[in-house]
C-alpha cells in the first residue's frame, strides 16, 4: 500500500488477438472501442461514468474466471481479452431475451422505430420469438414539458438519469427503484428544456422530444451537420430535414450535448424570402452611401469577412454592439498576458478541480459553460465559487461558494482577486507595488466582497491542480472594463489558472478577430440584423432579406477557439452578402470561397471551407473545423488606479435572458416565441418598486425603453430584478451597455 | 454447530433424509436453528446454500417465497438487466410450479435464467439468489417433478407461514453499526452524493467522523480482499457529508423524521458523545423527546476534547453534531455533571434512560514510583482535552506552554496514544517516544497502517517490545525511566508466543512528561450504589450485549460504558440498537427486538464474510486508491486535516471496484 499518487501508466492489452495501448484508469471497452473493436453495449453512454446496468458488454479474460463488464472495469496491463466466444453470446442473447420480456409491440408507430438500440440489437441476436412473459403492470404516459416518457418502453438502462446529473445538472430524473416496477421519475415534475439532453441519449422510444412524436419516421429525415447558432458555444448538431422544414435537431450525444435553445429552437429560418432586384439595387447603393455598417453578430466569419472587405473599400465605419466591448476587452487583456487568446476551454472546464466564475449569470449566459462545470462539480468535486451580484439558485447545487458583490464594483472585486490569487506568486514590480498600493479595507466595504470570503476561497483552491477561471458578459462593456481586463490578464499570467473568456453572442469572437471595428456608429448606416437606415434582416421585416444561420454554409468561432463549419439545411430564395459584395466589386463565387482568406494574422488558417472535417472519432476527440492559434502580441506593464467604484441604490434591472430564449432568433421559434416578457425580481424588489405580481410596467433603462409583466420569483433574494432583451432586436444600446442599471419607472 | 435435517450450506452437503438416529450428521455452521428462545426455525435459506431444520418443510413454496422475498428486496434495487427482469421471471416461475400449472419446460426456463443470473448479475444478491433454489431443485428434484406431473399445489401452498427475510454484505455484517456500505459506495459511483449520505445516515449519523477516523472494521470483510486489496470503505463516506456540507444543503435524512410526537414520553441521555449523539439521532427521527445531559461545555465527547483537530477537523464533526441537535425534540443541556443523585432523579422523571458517557479516566501503567500527582505524569484523556479545548475552541491555554521543547514519553498502542505522540509534535516536543509492549504488526493491527505509517513520518521514535519498570523523579518532577525490553519467544508447542524479558534489555531514557495512554475506564461513581448494577469484570454496565439495557429496568448503556474504551463506529452501533429498543420501551414497557434486529444477530453469528471464497466474474488487479495526504512539513507543525480525501476521480475509480456483495438470507418460522 502506498501513500503517494501514483501517476497513470501505460497500459497494453491484447483484444482478440490485437495489441491496443491505452492508460492505467482506461476501461477495456474505452481501449476496445478506440481500436475500432466492436463490444456490443446497451447502456454504455461514452460521455458519462460507466452505469453498468445492461450487463452486455461481458467479455472474456484470460485466467480470469468469469465474466468481465468490460464498460466499467480497468485494464490490466498485458490482459488478454476476447470479446466474442460461444458462451459470450449465450449469455448476450438471454439478456437481449430478458430485455424484450413484455416489450411492447409498437414499432410500428413508436418514434424510435429504425433507429433503436433494443431492435438493433434484438435483430444481431436473432431473438425470433419471445421465450419469457411475466404479469404486467399498467403504466402511464408522463409528459414532462418538451419531452414525455412512456415507461412501458422503458428498459432501465438509466442514461437519462446520469445525464440529468452529470452533464446537465438539472437533477431533475431518478430512478424509482423497485424491482421489475422501476421506473424514471421526476419527482419534482421539472420541465425544463435541457430534459431534451437525457430524452437525445435514450436508446429507445421511452423518452422522446413531445413535438416531434408522431410526427415523422426516422429514416425519412435527411440529416444535416452543422453548428447551433444561439450562442459562442456553436455546438455541433443536425438538423434534420423533410419536405423543407426541420423536424427536429439532433446531436452527436455519444460525446457531446446541446443545450435547450440549441435542442428545440431550430425554427428560425427566413422563410418567405424572395429575389426582389429592385430592392437588391436599393440595397447595394445603401452600402456605397453608408457612413456605418452596423451589424450583430450572430454572422458567419466569412460574412464578418466580407463587411470587412467592404469596409476597407469603402472607409465606412463599422460596428457591431456585441463584439466591440469584447474585442476591446480581450485586446486590454492581452497587452498583460501577451496572447491574443484566453488561455481555457470547455474541456479546461470540466476538468479542472476549481472554478471561479466572475461577471456573468453563466447558467442563462451560456447553458454549455453551465453544463462543463456541472461535469466538473459532479466528477471532480471541483469548487465552484460563484460571484456575482444575484444569487443563481439554478446553480446552487454546483456552486459551493456564493460570493455576492455590489453591481457596478467589479474592477474593484478584480482587484481584490487579484490581490488574493496572486498573494504568494512571483509577480513583476509593477504588479506588486500596484497590489501594495490598494486600499484592501475600502474596496471590501465599497464591493462587499469580505477579506474572509476571499481567504475562505483560497483555502478552497489551496492544492488544487486544475484551475478554471470563467469570465462574462457583465464585465466587457463596464465602463472599466479593460482596467478589469488587465487585472483579470495579470491573474492569467502569473496564476495556475486557465482563462476563459466567454464570447458574448455566437460569433463575438470570430468577429472581434476578423474586423477592425468602430465604436460608434454614424450618419447614414446600413444594419445587418441591427438598426439602420437600410435594414438586412435575417428575421425578415427589414428592408432586404438575409439567410438565417440554418439556411447558410460558412464557419463561426466557438467558445473553444475553433472555427467550425456549418451547412445550409433549409433552401433560401433570396440574396446574399456576397451577392451584394460581387455588385460592389468583390469578386467569390460562394460566400464559403472567403473560408480560405480568414486572417492568418489573427490565427485563422487558410482552409478551404470543404476541406473542413466534422466529427467525433471513436475515443471522443472532436475534428470540427479547427482550432485558432494565439498569437504573441508585446506585453505591457502598467495597471491604473482603481476609480471610486460606482453604486447603483434603489432598485437595479440586469439585462439577462433565460437559457432557453437566448435571442431574437430563439424568439421566433415554436419552441420559444413568447409573447409576454417578463420582469422577474424578488418579493423585495417587487416591494421597493411598488410592484404586484403580474402588474405590467413600463421603464427606461440605459435608455431603452421596455413594457414587461413583473414576475415575483420567490427563489430570488435583493433588488435587483431579471430582465429579459430577446425581444428588443434593433436596439444598440443593449448590447454596447453595462448590463445592470437603474431602473426608471414611467407612468 | 447446528441440528440440521438438510443442508448444503457453503459447499456442505447434509442429507439426513434417510439415516438412521445414530447416522444423523450435524451442519458446522452456526445456521439459527432456533429463531428466538421460544421459536425454532423451520429453515434457512441464503446466499450460499439452503438448509432444512424440519422433516416437513415445502421446499417448492420455500424456494418460490425465497424468489419472492428476492422481489421484495428489488423495491430497492432492480437496476441491472438479468436482476429486474430474471427475478421476477424465477419467481413468476416457481409460483406457477408451487400452485400446480407448471411445466418440466419451467424447470429448463428456471435453469437458463439462473445461469445468466448467476453469470452477468450487477450485484452479488443477483449472482447467489439462484443458488440455493438450485440446490431445491437437484436434491428434491422428486418434488418439482411431483407438483408438475400432478399438476398440483405444493403441500403447504394456502398456509399461513412466517418468512422472515434480511438483506446484509460481509461489509454492513461486520460494521458494528451496520451501515449499508454498499449503498453509500453506489451513491458515490453514481455520483448521487445526497443518496449516498442517506444511505449512511440509516445507521450512523456521525458520517463526517466516521469517513475520517473509523478503524474500519468493515475492510476486514470485504471481498474485494479475496481478488486483490480491500475497497477503500471508510474515506469513501466522507463524500456525500462534505458534498452535503460544501453545498450547503438541507440536512439529508434517511427519511421524513416523524412530526414531534408530544405526547408527554421523554428520553434522557447522559453524555453528549458519539453513542449519546446517536441514540439522540434515531429516538428524533421517531418524533421521541430526548435531553442530552453533558459534563463538558462542549458536545461530542472524546472525539471533539479527544481526537485531534488534524485527524477530525471540529467544523466537520460540528455537522454532526448540529445535525443531530437541529433535531426539534432534541435539548441539550451542556455544563451538567450527572452524579449519582442527580441520576437518580432523571430516573424518575424519564420514561428511559440511556448512559453514554464513556470512558474517561487513564489507567496507570503499573510501573514502580507511579504517582499520579507528580511532576510530568500526565493522563492520555487529561493532555488531550487540553490540546484540543486549546485548538478547537480557544479555551484554557496552549498544551506547548508545557510541551515545547521536553521529551515526551508515552506509553501506548492503541488510537488514544497515537493521538498523544502525533500532538505531541505538533506542540514542539523535543523528543517523542512511544513505547510498546508488543511489536510493528500489532501496532497496525490496533490502529491502522496510515496512522502508524504517519506518526513515524512526523519524527515519532516507536519502542517495540518495551515497558516501563520505574519511573524516576526528583522530588516533585519526573526525571527518567527505567524500560525492560522483551522478546517474542515462540511457544514449541505451537501455542501463542509468549513475550519473555531480555536480561540485556533493560536502559534509562530521560524524561520530561510520561503519558499513560494504556487504557481507560468508565467513571462508575455516577450509579447510585443502591441500585447495585451489574457490572462487568472490567468493570462497564454490563448488558446482554443485544437490547442494552442494564440490570435495571428503563436504564439502559451504550458505547464505551457499555463496552469498555472501543470505536466510534462501535458506540454508534450500540447506540442506535439501544435507540431502537427504547423507542418501543417507553411505550410498551417491554425489551424487544425487531425481525430485522434478530436476523442481524443470527447472520453476525453465522459469519457472513468468507475469507476462502473464490472470486469470479472480476478483474484482479486493480490496486486500492490511496488519498493524498499532506506532506510530512506541511503537517507536523500544524492542525491542517492531513488526509485531503479522494479527488473525484479518485472517489468514483474506488467506488467502481466494490463488487456490490448483498447477500438475502431467510428464515421460515
């Protein structure tokens, strides 16, 4: 028995006669599978823990007696496994017996029919006739929101359940047990649309998407690869296609999720866009009158490319609300650590053993951020300290510190995190006498942001190997941000922690790192799915009709700093950018021809759009597109002094949408579309605003004016409420603002 | 020993069908041939065999019922293909041949189904329920095939007949307190941490403490053992009770704790440690009114003033203990010396009375010039209540006030001396010693290998083979000693080796401060000599071991008062015996236990470890994951918790070796 860890060793195993290497820890299916060696599995799901329920992966090793579960136990070095042999297959076959005890007979209608594990599986061993019936119970339909389950289809293979835990977190599925009458439950009857997660991963018709059942056999669906549009996690997913409508969206779930605007808001296409010449002349003189190209940017790189073209062409300003805090931000951020890239990504998330998130409402900000530190709290035990001015009781079952600071003080809680992480790290001069210089006392009691929290959260990290340190939203567009940029720069660099800095819409990065962008717009300016004089809109209802992201070929950049593909899944019958490019002296045949040309400066390659892979191999690595490289850019030293940090009394609104209706684009689909937003805040802040539930109320905020019904959310505690801007398109303000601010009531 | 007239218990194979009275062969096993003093058991049918006590029993309606109970026990489980669905196919199958509609092709279903039962089961119940109805259906093969012939009801099919049933593990069935180990370690492979600390928390509230500083016991008894190295059991109970306290989560019950029932029956508790914190526990769950009476300003006895904070962090084992006192028909009454008078009113004014107060007063070591008043002569119980008053709650003054810089002796073996040479370190003693009657293997066997391990990293100097003859002193302090040495001189015989003075052995060693920390005793100067209770010849309350009551009605004893100075887990699982058999006390005025109590008497005594089992159907090979400790110099110096736990990863590699080992075992009455 030893004390100390022992480092993961190489193993070598030899399966059916073949050589595999693997790493000590690594199961032999793990080791099969990545080999390309076929162990048939019903229950196995690669991307959670092993849950060993289906007993099919059973396989033979040498000197051992036995049967071996392949799926959860580890290699041994130098095993010698057989995956098939005449007992194997006895034992399989009664299990695959076992499981269609009872089965129902529907196949013909069920939703799974043709892509089903258990008729897959029952066909590869020939079970013809049913051997075993016992009494049966009846067992009722449940529906719950976006998916249902019919328990009588159910064979308790219990993926589902890990995936509620381990990815998503909602924890909303357990198992009732109870012998042969187990079943699923949700007992506390969640209908929230990332249940979409555990109904993608069920092998059979028992947990399916409510929308889509009955609606569609499933090899008539033509399947398209491409990238989810909501937000900078653009995850990889199909849309699946019939007759020029999506049916339904699907992923590759083996090693990947999607969220629940990305699983059911796939709706949003333009749909009665036409060829209107006339408008398409108005639509290329706009362009050469424009003073401003303003645009959003939910945009493809290659578009981005393009205005950027014309830009240079045509010496317009050019502007995008979304992207610019950002780029400024990660500009500022690199003058410390010298990269033009954060450091972290997804992967660096659900890894790490502690996470810090500053600055965003993570869980309705980015669902995929959410569901890594999940992975991470869930697997690692990793400490999740949480700061942010609104407790999250969405999160509470990841967060294991709350730390609440005043809105408005983040470059003070920068500093004192700063202050704090890098308390006994080798830092340069400048760095030091700029810590030594702070006011400790005072920016505790302006933030709220107490010294023993900020001990409690050192202790927690002390030891601690992988660090994870998640910066939002909230911070890109504070009137201090690139002081808080720098601070959060200097954490990178002279910490263990890995950034990420989390795009603030699909393709902020992209955008920030392919266009020169301006602040401000004026004069006469062309919008791009924003306010303009001249409106392209994506929506429809603008001037001139764009494609949305579901009906378009080009890439975006995510979250992970890849640049990935994505295909055109519903027809389009209007024009395009390029077309008004061509007519403005571009010349590319497909926007797509632009994939090649992205800069290289900035860390794009030059790739040709289809020579782009995109898929998971057989151990899990992801071949999408690929990755940006960081590029050096000279490092500065110097730190301003903090501001008085500014206090917001009285009642504060958060702009913040919920996960589910991310956007203007989620907000046009069946899924989603609401036509009623709502102010959420607490019984508090409904009691210093004078404010009933279900009362409506019109204010002004930064100067966007919003009508929204108040909501009391009792799970929320102080004055600051939720406020929801899917509705609010055109408005620039939103998105080049700080997201908290008063609250001014009209009557 | 039993009388048996069939079995085919752990490979024996008894049929007694057709001897003769002097032929008749008895089982070597303890098998309960007699349920209760005053029920016989009609058989017994388990995990590993089957075996009849009366010429008459149904053995097709007992293998049916023994399927059947297999169902029942799956209300928990069900969780793996060939468990749900060929459970419920074995007894859908045995009760189609007991009431008289089988076929000989059910006897062939009934094979098959057993055999990928046996083969590919997630859990041992799944594996071993087939067993024994297989061993029915050779050796009574006749009467399957009488029923299925005649197409008739097996003999005693409508009667009424009492089958009692219990789930164990080698594991839970070795745990003094009987945890469901295996349920906690799927809680912790499930990554379902709340389900784990419920699982716990059904027999041992203290999971905190207990997934830090248990002895383990339980690891004696793992199967795991058998294959390669026993599964980490202990560390991996911390999970679910840091999970609930890192989350900040409503405290997990093992289920609803019952409305307060005030209905004017109260319980008094004497001592606010592990055993008077347990039954406090399980009597609220029931709604029972309970006051805690407890000498010291603090609550939790030795494992708060006793058990170091680098070993037991007080913030933890305050989880404990607030989950417990959170109870609402808890009071706790704190600064309160129980003395003899002062128990006999509590005796009058409560309906039961539990003592718990412990062990606490050293044992001399029995050298020559031991005086317990001089210089230097420092009780085990005495420095580490001051350590630790001093560390956890800032009370009294720093034990290196007379520690730092003097050569500690102590003389040991057991946790209590571990825990004084380990602070002794950390107070800045110049120079520890541990002296020791016995040898490094006992050592560890007493303790455990990490603490040993541990307490030498940390510069402790270990004496073997060593006690003290004199102690000498200067009038008023201890100066040095005089220490004989031994050897372990093997008896020819084969009998036990005998340790035999060396004549050479015998050096002086300088001394500033000798601790005993041999052993401990209760305080027995509480009990009202009156009631003239009995005692044992150690000189604890004596009880018969089962209910815990005393030789006087309504007074009960549980933990080291009980038993003599032992574990945690040990007062834990007395404790809430104790609890369990009071809850019913105060009501009915009777000493009684529950079926599922019975059954755990008889399984304890049957033994439901075996060391010689062969494993099948799991890889050896996996090594036992160790949890990281802090370095030596980032330790001694400081109270810092030395062992960091499992990382996540580590936590759920370890869960996934436990092999799952439930066993159902029943008796028809």
């Amino acid at each position: 028995m030893s004390i100390q860890r022992q480092e993961k060793k190489p193993v070598t195993i030899t399966i059916d006669g073949k050589e595999c290497m693997g790493s000590q820890g690594e199961t032999i299916l793990k080791i099969a599978r990545a080999n390309g060696i076929y162990i048939p599995t019903m229950c196995y799901l690669s991307k959670v823990e092993p849950i060993a329920s289906c007993r099919m992966c059973v396989v033979e090793v040498e000197g051992v007696e036995g049967m071996i579960l392949s799926c959860q136990e580890k290699a041994v070095d130098g095993a010698v496994v057989k995956t098939s042999s005449k007992d194997l297959y006895t034992q399989r076959q009664n299990i695959m017996k076992l499981y269609n005890v009872n089965h129902p007979l529907e196949c013909g209608v069920c939703d799974k029919s043709g892509e089903c594990d258990l008729q897959n599986k029952t066909l590869e061993f020939g079970i013809s006739q049913q051997s075993f019936t016992t009494r049966e119970s009846h067992k009722k339909v449940e529906n719950w929101g976006y998916v249902s389950y019919d328990p009588a289809l159910c064979i308790m293979c219990e993926k589902c359940v890990r995936v509620s835990n381990e990815i998503t977190g909602n924890e909303a599925l357990s198992i009732s047990v109870g012998g042969y009458k187990s079943t699923i439950v949700n007992s506390k009857n969640f209908t929230c649309a990332s249940l979409g997660e555990s109904a993608a991963v069920c092998p059979v018709g028992a947990l399916v998407n409510s929308d889509f059942k009955y609606t569609s056999n499933a090899w008539e669906l033509k399947r398209i690869p491409a990238s989810c549009a909501h937000c900078s996690s653009v995850c990889s997913l199909n849309y699946e296609v019939k007759n020029d409508k999506i049916y339904r969206v699907t992923n590759n779930f083996e090693f990947s999720s999607l969220c629940g605007a990305g699983r059911f808001g796939f709706d949003f296409e333009n749909r009665n866009a036409v060829k209107d010449f006339e408008i398409f002349r108005e639509a290329v003189s706009a362009f050469k009158r424009a003073d401003t190209v303003r645009f959003s940017a939910v945009i493809t790189n290659e578009e981005a490319l393009i205005l950027q073209k014309l830009k240079d062409k045509y010496k317009y300003k050019l502007v995008c609300d979304e992207a610019y805090g950002y780029q400024q931000f990660l500009k500022a951020y690199g003058s410390i650590t010298g990269e033009t890239l954060y450091s972290g990504d997804l992967n660096s998330i659900k890894e790490s053993s502690a996470v810090i998130v500053f600055g965003s409402r993570i869980n309705d900000d980015n669902p995929m951020v959410k569901y890594h530190i999940t992975m991470a709290s869930k697997r690692n035990r990793a400490r999740v300290a949480y700061l942010h001015p609104i407790e999250d009781s969405n999160i509470g079952n990841i967060v294991t510190q709350f730390i609440k600071y005043e809105a408005g003080s983040e470059e003070g809680v920068a500093a004192l995190l700063a202050n704090t992480l890098l308390s006994s790290r080798e830092i340069s001069p400048e760095l030091k006498s700029f810590l030594d210089n702070l006011d400790i006392g005072n920016l505790s009691a302006e933030s709220s942001v107490g010294e023993e929290e900020l001990t409690a959260l050192l202790k927690s990290i002390d030891k601690k190997d992988r660090l994870t340190f998640v910066v939002g939203n909230d911070i890109y567009n504070h009137p201090r941000a690139k002081e808080i940029a720098k601070l959060l720069g200097a954490i990178d660099k002279y910490s263990d922690f890995s950034f990420v800095i989390v795009p603030p819409a699909t393709n902020a990065l992209g955008v920030s790192l392919i266009c020169s962008l301006d602040e401000k717009a004026e004069g006469y300016t062309v919008g791009f799915n924003s306010k303009g004089n001249f409106e392209l809109s994506s929506l429809g209802g603008g001037d001139m009709d764009m494609p949305a992201l579901n009906q378009q070929e080009g890439t975006l950049t995510n979250i992970d700093k890849r640049v990935v593909p994505t295909n055109v899944a519903l027809n389009y019958n209007g024009y395009v950018l390029n077309d008004i490019a061509n007519e403005l002296g571009l010349n590319a045949e497909y926007t797509i021809d632009y994939t090649s040309d992205l800069p290289v400066k900035s860390g794009f390659r030059s790739e040709v759009f289809d020579d782009l892979p995109s898929y998971f191999d057989n151990s899990g690595f992801e071949h999408r597109g690929y990755l940006l490289t960081s590029k050096s850019m000279k490092a500065a030293q110097g730190f301003d002094d903090i501001e008085e940090l500014p206090t917001f009394d009285g009642a504060i609104v958060y702009n913040c949408n919920e996960n589910i209706n991310m956007n203007i684009f989620t907000n046009v689909t069946k899924a989603f579309k609401s036509d009623v937003v709502y102010l959420k805040g607490s019984p508090q802040f409904a009691n210093i605003v004078k404010l009933k539930d279900g009362e409506e109320i019109i204010f002004s905020a930064n100067g966007t004016k919003y009508k929204r019904v108040f909501k009391i959310d009792e799970s929320m505690k102080g004055t600051i409420a939720l406020n929801p801007t899917f509705d609010m398109d055109l408005h620039a303000s939103l998105n080049s603002s700080y997201r908290f601010s008063h609250l001014n009531r009209e009557q | 020993m039993a009388n048996v007239f069939f079995s085919t218990w752990q490979g024996e194979l008894i049929d007694n069908r057709n001897k003769k009275e002097d032929e008749l062969q008895a089982s070597a096993f303890s098998l309960p041939e007699n349920y209760t003093s005053d029920k016989s058991s009609k058989a017994f049918i388990g995990w590993d065999g089957v075996a009849l006590f009366d010429k008459d029993v149904d053995v097709v309606r007992l293998a049916m019922e023994y399927a059947a109970q297999y169902q029942i026990y799956s209300e928990a489980c069900g969780r793996c293909t060939p468990g749900r669905w060929g459970g419920r196919i074995l007894y859908d199958l045995l009760d189609k041949i007991a009431r008289g509609e089988g076929s000989h092709d059910d006897i062939a279903h009934l094979k098959e189904v057993s055999s990928t039962m046996m083969i590919t089961s997630k859990c041992e119940i799944g594996k071993t329920v087939p067993k024994p109805i297989l061993d029915l259906m050779e050796h009574f093969a006749a009467d399957f095939n009488d029923l299925i012939d005649n197409q008739k009801a097996s003999r005693h099919y409508n009667e009424e007949i009492n089958y009692i049933a219990k789930v164990t593990a080698p594991c839970t069935d070795m745990c003094p307190s009987h945890v469901d180990i295996p349920a906690y370690i799927e809680g912790v492979r499930d990554m379902q941490f709340s389900e784990s600390l419920g699982a716990t928390r059904q027999t041992m509230p203290l999971a905190h403490t207990c997934g830090r500083v248990c002895p383990h016991p339980c690891e004696d008894a793992c199967r795991r053992a058998n294959l390669d190295s026993p599964i980490s059991i202990m560390e991996l109970k911390r999970l679910g009770a840091d999970y609930e306290t890192d989350h900040g989560l409503p405290w997990q019950h093992p289920f609803e704790p019952k409305e307060p029932k005030n209905d004017g029956k109260k319980v008094a508790i004497i001592g606010a440690g592990p055993a008077g914190l347990t039954a406090a526990y399980y009597l609220a769950l029931e709604g029972i009114q309970v006051d805690i009476f407890e000498e010291l300003p603090v609550l939790g006895g030795e494992v708060a003033v006793g058990v170091p904070q680098y070993r037991m962090p007080i913030e933890k084992y305050n989880k404990d203990i607030v989950l417990v006192t959170s109870m609402p028909t808890v009071n706790v009454i704190t600064n309160h010396r129980v003395d003899a008078a002062r128990l006999k009113e509590i005796d009058s004014e409560y309906d039961a009375t539990l003592l718990a107060f412990g062990t606490r007063l050293s044992k001399k070591i029995g050298a020559a010039n031991e005086k317990m008043d001089m210089g230097g002569y420092w009780g085990a119980i005495a420095m580490l209540d001051k350590v630790n008053l001093w560390h956890k709650y800032s009370t009294g003054s720093p034990a290196s006030n007379e520690l730092k810089d003097k050569v500690v002796v102590c003389v040991g073996g057991g946790f209590t001396s571990m825990d004084v040479v380990r602070c002794s370190i950390r107070e800045g003693a110049s120079r520890v010693v541990m002296l020791y009657r016995r040898d490094e293997k006992t050592i560890i066997g007493n303790t455990t290998y990490e603490e040993y391990h541990e307490a030498v990293e940390e510069g402790v100097e270990f004496i073997f083979h060593s006690a003290i003859e004199e102690i000498f002193d200067d009038g008023k302090n201890i100066t040095k000693l005089k220490i004989n040495q031994y050897e372990l001189v093997p008896d020819p015989n084969g009998g036990r080796a005998q340790l035999v003075k060396r004549e050479d052995g015998d050096f002086e060693m300088e001394c500033d401060y000798l601790i005993p920390a041999v052993s401990q005793s209760a305080d027995l100067q509480l009990l009202p000599a009156e009631w003239e209770l009995a005692l044992t010849s150690w000189e604890t309350l004596l009880t018969n071991g089962k209910d815990y009551m005393t030789s006087r009605p309504g007074l009960f004893a549980a933990g080291d008062c009980e038993y003599g100075p032992m574990t945690i887990v040990n007062a834990v699982g007395q404790a809430k015996r104790a609890a369990s058999v009071i809850s019913k006390y105060i009501y009915d005025g009777k000493v009684s236990l529950s079926d599922d109590e019975i059954m755990e008497d008889h399984l304890k005594k049957l033994k439901v470890y075996n060391k010689k089992e062969k494993i099948t159907g799991w890889m050896p090979g996996l090594p036992r994951v160790v949890s990281q400790k802090l370095e030596v110099d980032e330790r001694k110096d400081n109270n810092k918790e030395v062992n960091m736990g499992f990382t996540g990863e580590e936590a759920v590699d370890e869960a996934q070796r436990c092999m799952r080992c439930y066993y159902i075992s029943m008796v028809a009455v």
